[in-house]
C-alpha cells in the first residue's frame, strides 16, 4: 500500500517538527498553505430532498428549527483511480453552533495513533498501540484503570479503547484518550494540520468542570513482562481555545436545563463545550480514507498499518468483534451506523461497508460516513446534523430522536444511496484495498508429513 510518493519518516519528521513547536506556546502555530477552496453546490440536495415530500417536506419546512446541515461529495475516479471530490451542501455554516457530541472521539483516535509514532521516533523504541496501559488517578474526581474486562486477559490499552470508541461510541474508551493526548496537544496539533474552527476540550458524560478537564491523568504503558515502555506524568494544559467560538452563532441555546436534578430556567451555555464543525469533520474523513489524496503536510503521521486499523473499526458492526464481545440484542448492527439503517434493528448487508463516527446527545443527531456498496461500486461521502429538542430544554431525557432524528438520518443515507446508485460513472472504483478488511482470512495449512 503507498500513500503519497514520499516514505513514512518524511511525515514523522514533519509531526516532529510541529510537536516541538506545539511545546512552545508563546510561538504562532505555523500556517498551512491550502489551495482556493471550490464554491460547494448549494442546489442538488435541496431538489433531492423535495423529491421525497412524505419523507423531507417537514423538515425543509422548519430547517431553522431542526438546525439541519448537510454536506454531501461524490466521488468519481480518474483513469488512474485518483479519486476526484465534487461537494454539495444545504445549511451548511461552519459559523452555527451544535453539539458534536461523540464525533470529536475521531480525532481522538486519529491523534493517538500518530503520537505513538511520535513517541516511537523520540524514544528510540516501539511505543505502540497494544502495550498495556494503568492509568493512575491522584484526585478525587479521577478515576483509574488499572484493568478492562472486555479486552482479551483484562488487560486495558489504547488499542482497545479506539476499537469500543469506533465500534459502540464508548465514552470511557474516548476519555482515556483524551488522557493520553492532554488538551493541549490535542488541539494544537490538530489546528497545526488545518481544523482551525474544531475545539476539543472536554471528556464525555463525565462531571468534571472547564479547570478539571484541562487536567490529565498520569499513566503508564508497559510490556507483557511488566515493563514500563513510557511514563507520562499529569499535566495541566495553559492553551486557550474558546477562540474558535467568535463570530459563532447561537453558542447559547434552550429555554433551560437541569443541573443537579433542578431546572435552571435559562439557556444553556455551549461555551466550555466542544465544537467541531462539520466541514471540518468530512474533512477530516477524507484525509484517513483517501491519505495519499493530500500533500505530505496535510496527511497525519501514520503508517499503513495505522490506517487499516482505523478503516477496520470504523467500518466493523458490534456482532463482528471477538475482543470487546456485544450482545447484538443490546448493540445491534446500526447502534453507531444511522445513515441507511438507523430506524432498523435489522442487520446490515454484507456488500455495504459504513466507515463513520456519530453522535447522539442534547437532542443533536450526527453523522459523518464514508459509504461504499462493494457489489455496485458506490462510493460516497455524506456527513449531516439534525436537532431534536422540541421543548427546548437540555438533559431532561425528552428528545424526538425515535420520532425525527434516527428516521432522518436512515432516509437521508438512502436518498444519496439511490441517487448514487443511479449516476453514470466513467470510471467504476476499485475499493478491494477497504474490502479485504472484512474477508474472512482463511489460516494456512501446513502441509502434511508424506509416509514412505
């Protein structure tokens, strides 16, 4: 697999260059030339969805108050099979808030893998992703690992938390990330790739205040011998990054909120919260499943092995894995796959293939995908948001996601599914390089002893 025309160490030396600079904060986070920007499309989709009226008309109908956005790119191939990205959107505006919930873990994800790398190159040794991690707590609002009885011998790792991250939303597996990362790093490395508008500055449904979150946990990675390969002590991050707020929209929301089991009667304050607008999250996508797209300053330092690890778990349903094991009647195939199949329990056809994260929380449904149906050739990439919070009032557990936001969802993915379906293409694709991720591997057999 080759990515690009320059080697590995070329990106890793570029991650390090930037890492040194991230660790003087006094010094301007360096700029990153991008090519002009094509104007996106802002007609098909609006026709597509007016196209089906029992399914869209009400929600085209009150769009300000669903807070939609959509952003939709086809992909056609080259000669060469270079893909080739074509964008539409309807609402979209990197300048209103929602909340992304969940979504920021890809990021998460993404970021850990390649300052494994960084450390690996530093340290002169493998600092990889299924060492064995304690993570220690040293305050009463901390909380340890020291053990994970999902993964296989119980033992936690990064490895692991990515895996429940991609294949159930876990929120412990994100927040243990965002521990290794620290806020800093986490969002100034981010920015030093491009996603100036994305702040990450939280854990997830996990009471800790805007001071604690900028507080990470010490941990440990070690060997299976017991060994420690890296220690890395708490640190308290100094970065502020609210600034990505100004000049955004409707940061304050609702008529209330419950805190404490009581209701404040006033809106609620996305301030401290995070934010990751969706340009940036299809952008984001782009790069970890089309790499050798981008120039050498714009792809993540990973290895090839780091981006088949990532499209394995971000394509796998729940009943594919072996360690963490789900009960499908808990997590069945579309618990984390909403576009196509989120109003279903029904399992999902082998031929198609969701490579995603979503989100789910304060009424907000999200989803950014890279779809492919192995047997058409379809390709697509399609991210959206849609907010279910009638009665406007945050963490009261009445959100019409049943009702509005998982039927949205499912009939938006087949909408652009179909149309997908139906359109020409001159060159079909060849995805074999994200199939063979989920062909059953067939263990070689020795050959046997001949008798005389």
């Amino acid at each position: 697999m080759r990515f690009a025309q320059h080697c590995w160490c070329c990106i890793v030396a570029t991650v390090l260059v930037s890492s040194v600079a991230l660790a003087q904060p006094k010094k301007s986070t360096p700029n990153i030339t991008t090519p002009t920007p094509t104007p996106i499309d802002t007609l098909l989709l609006p026709t597509l969805l007016r196209s089906e009226p029992h399914h869209f008309q009400h929600i085209l109908d009150s769009a300000d108050k669903y807070r939609v956005q959509i952003l939709y790119t086809q992909i056609n191939r080259a000669k060469n099979g270079k893909p080739l990205f074509t964008s539409y959107a309807y609402r979209l505006n990197d300048k209103a808030y929602f909340y992304p919930a969940s979504t920021v873990k890809f990021p998460a994800a993404v970021l850990t893998l390649e300052k494994l790398n960084v450390l690996s190159y530093y340290l002169n040794k493998p600092v990889t992703k299924d060492l064995y991690i304690r993570i220690d707590s040293h305050q009463v609002w901390q909380t340890p690992v020291l053990r994970d009885v999902t993964a296989k011998d119980s033992l936690a790792s990064l490895e692991h938390f990515i895996k429940k991250v991609f294949l159930v939303s876990d929120n412990d597996g994100y927040n243990r990330l965002y521990e290794f990362l620290g806020q800093d790093y986490l969002n100034q490395r981010f920015r030093f790739k491009g996603f100036k508008n994305t702040k990450i500055t939280q854990r997830l449904s996990y009471p800790a205040t805007p001071e604690q979150n900028k507080v990470t946990n010490t941990l440990f990675l070690y060997g299976k011998d017991g060994t420690i390969v890296y220690y890395q002590p708490s640190t308290t991050a100094t970065g502020r990054y609210d600034d990505v707020l100004a000049g955004v929209s409707d940061v304050k929301q609702g008529k209330g909120y419950y805190q404490n089991d009581s209701l404040v009667l006033q809106p609620k304050d996305f301030t401290p919260s995070n934010f990751f607008p969706l340009t940036e999250q299809q952008e984001l996508l782009k790069r970890i499943m089309f790499p050798d797209s981008y120039p050498i300053e714009q792809q993540f330092g990973l290895q090839p092995a780091d981006y088949e690890f990532l499209w394995r778990y971000m394509g796998m349903l729940p009943r594919e894995s072996d360690y963490p094991r789900y009960d499908t009647t808990e997590y069945w195939d579309s618990y984390v796959k909403f576009f196509m199949f989120g109003d279903s329990k029904k399992r999902i056809p082998p031929h198609i293939r969701i490579f995603n994260k979503v989100g789910d929380a304060y009424g907000y449904v999200l989803d950014n995908a890279y779809i492919v149906d192995f047997e058409r050739g379809v390709e697509f990439l399609l991210s959206a948001v849609i907010y279910c919070n009638n009665d406007e009032i945050f963490n009261d557990n009445t959100y019409e996601l049943d009702e509005i936001g998982f039927p949205f969802m499912a009939r938006l993915g087949n909408l652009i599914y179909n149309y997908e379906c139906q359109r020409k293409r001159a060159v079909k694709p060849d995805l074999r390089r994200y199939q063979v991720l989920f062909e059953p591997q067939v263990p070689k057999q020795r050959p046997s002893k001949k008798t005389r």
